[in-house]
C-alpha cells in the first residue's frame, strides 16, 4: 500500500494513467474494435514527441524562461535539407541525416549566440530566429518534391511483432538521455543550473557553456526529428512540425519536468506523448470538431497536470 502510494505520488506517472484512460475510453466507443493498431500508431506518432520533448526537457530545466520555440521551423529546415541531400537514393541516407543533424545543430548554437550576445531572454530570441530559419525554409523548401529514400521511408514505418523499430531505437535514446541527466557531469551541470545558477557558477559550472551545449543538443534533435518524420510522411514540407511548438512543452510539463528549472523526468514524457497521440485519436473517433478538440485538449492537459501536482511543480 505504501509502494502504491508512493508511485502515484511522482507527477510523471500520471502522464501514463491519462494515456490508459484515454485508450479505454476510446476502445470502449468502438466496442474493443481496433485497440491493438491504435496503440501501435500511438507508439509510431509518439516518437516524434519524445525526440523533440527531451531537447526541450534539458532547456527548460536550465531555468525559469529557457525554452526552444523555433523547434517548428527548425523541423522543417531540416526536413527539407535531409531530403534534398538524400535526393531519393538509399547510398545517401547516411549524408542526409548528418546534413539534419548539422542543420538543427546550427540553429541551436544560433539560438544561444543571439541569446548571450543581445542579452535577450530566450522566448524572445528563439520565436525571432524562428521567423528567420521559416523564411529560410520558405525559400529553400517550398515546392520541394523530392521523396526519400525507399530503405529510408521503410525503416521509419517497419515494425516487429507489432512494435516499431523507431519506437524502440527511442527507448534506448530516452535510457540514454536519463543516464545523461542523471550520472553523467553535462546532465547534473545542467540541473544544478536550474536550481540555482548562481550557485553553479560559484561552484564551478561552465554555465555558458552548458547553456551553450543545451541549446544546440535541442536544435540537433529537432533536425534529426525533421529528417525521421520526412521519412515517415513521404517527404518534406515547410509546416511538418508546426505542432511541435506547443506539444513538445506540454509533453516536457505533463510528464514532471518543473517549468521552474532544476528538476527533469524524462519517463514521464513518454507517458505525456502517448497521452496526446491517444487523447488526439479519442477526439477524432468521437467525431469531435476541430475547435471543441482544442478546448477540450486544454482542459484535459490542465487536468492531468493538477493530478500530478502541477502546481508543486511550478514553484
């Protein structure tokens, strides 16, 4: 009784019990019909969120204000430089997905420079470089019509017994990510930074350059997501990840990640990417209008968030 009132006293494990209720609510209106291929897509469309949600995870964990709002534009950037140099040919899916790489990491550190030299907060200087890589992509990817690779698009949709391979290459990503945060000097730096910067600093923290680091550690995830949803959609597009701007900070809050900096979860947000992706297809099987889904996609996030304790969080 203890060990159950203790789990369900960590805010990210309400991301997952939202998931779950969102998925039994759906297969109960369809009369059970369906729940396995619908996780199964959940489990295909939630990886994006994840790749995108650990970047802004270690941003937003710098501190109150650090957060990645040209994470759109920069997706679509990339797509668009993943698949014009892949040019449709398997020999080149490797140089594609560096060029992706190389594309958002330049975003990143183009962030943090325009931040530490204007002396800006980071919302205003991330949504001002947005508006600059969208016109970027604009010019260089508007009309691209160049699809991927075969290998490239059947590796992004290829499953194993049910399961898809991107999903569980993320698994390891995210194991990765928390081995990162938690044991290794980048991932304590960068909460010890959030907690207290000055502190940091006067313990000896590189903050700059962790800053630094995290910033470009966003951006490169946010090419390599604009790469692997190329893949998985058939191609590049200018809007490809206009709804990462919102979903990758609310997937960062509802899974536990204290939007006051110094505390990350990183399990939590794949419970929070699976609870939109599910919460996304529950609307739509109930046939609800585009408008009433935003309403009640809101009202739901503010709910899961204030059963986790939200407002612990926040302080």
């Amino acid at each position: 009784m203890t060990q159950a009132r203790a789990l369900f006293s960590t805010p990210w494990i309400w991301s997952f019990v939202g998931a779950f209720v969102v998925w039994l609510a759906t297969i109960t209106f369809t009369g059970g019909v369906g729940g396995g291929g619908m996780l199964t897509a959940a489990l295909s469309l939630a990886v994006f969120m994840v790749i995108v949600g650990v970047g802004q995870m270690f941003v937003i964990t710098l501190g109150p204000g650090n957060v990645d709002l040209s994470l759109p534009a920069n997706i679509g950037l990339a797509s668009a430089v993943a698949m014009t140099v892949m040019n449709g040919q398997d020999s080149r899916i490797a140089l594609g997905l560096l060029a992706a790489l190389a594309s958002g990491a330049a975003v990143g550190a183009s962030n943090y420079l325009l931040i530490w030299a204007l002396r800006i907060p980071p919302i205003i200087a991330t949504l001002s470089a947005s508006f600059i890589i969208h016109s970027i992509d604009i010019a260089f990817g508007r009309g691209l019509q160049i699809k991927p690779p075969p290998g490239f698009a059947d590796f992004t949709n290829v499953q194993f017994f049910g399961i898809p391979v991107m999903a569980m290459l993320t698994v390891l990503f995210t194991i990765g990510a928390a081995i990162a945060l938690n044991r290794m000097i980048y991932g304590r730096s960068v909460l010890a930074i959030g907690q207290n910067l000055r502190a940091a600093w006067l313990a000896g923290v590189s903050v700059g350059w962790i800053r630094f680091v995290t910033y470009t550690l966003c951006g490169t995830l946010g090419g390599l997501n604009g790469a692997l949803l190329a893949g998985y959609f058939r191609g590049a597009n200018v809007d490809i990840g206009n709804e990462y701007l919102l979903s990758s900070i609310a997937v960062v809050v509802i899974g536990g990640t204290s939007v006051a900096g110094g505390k990350a979860n990183v399990p939590g947000i794949w419970g929070a990417s699976l609870f939109l992706v599910l919460l996304l297809t529950m609307l739509n099987t109930f046939g609800v209008s585009a408008g009433v889904r935003l309403l009640l996609t809101g009202l739901i996030i503010v709910g899961v968030i204030t059963a986790a304790g939200g407002d612990k969080a926040l302080r």
